[in-house]
C-alpha cells in the first residue's frame, strides 16, 4: 500500500512569509534567484527544501521556479 493511498489530504506547513513569496513566484516563470532581495532568497530556499520551488542551475546561473499550485 502506498503512503498516498493512506493519506486523503496532504499539508504542507506554511508561514504567512513563505506564502507570501510563494504567490509572488509566477508559476512556470523561470527566474533568476539574484532577481529577489537577500530575505526572499532565504525563503525561497526554504520553500525548495519543502519540495515547493524547484531550483536549477544552468550555465552557472541558479534560477528557481515554483512548483504546481499549492493550496493549503
């Protein structure tokens, strides 16, 4: 049995910064992570350590991007 056939809904926890960033991020829009201030970067890294911006590095530039909507 998987774990998502166990769980009907599944939360991720939020703080009202994070979701905040989170809305700002344009979904599908590859961004720059340089493009954001120094606090935004901070919570963007957190955000990619809950699996909900996706962070790539391409030709030595790192560019993040938002995941699939997230409803909380």
């Amino acid at each position: 049995m998987k774990i998502n056939e166990l769980l009907q809904t599944f939360t991720i926890a939020l703080s009202n910064e994070e979701s905040e960033v989170l809305n700002q991020m344009s979904k599908g829009v590859v961004t720059p992570i340089h493009a954001y201030t120094e606090r935004e970067q901070f919570v963007i890294e957190s955000l990619i350590r809950k699996a909900l911006v996706s962070k790539v590095v391409k030709n030595g530039r790192t560019l993040v991007m938002a995941n699939e909507t997230y409803k909380p």
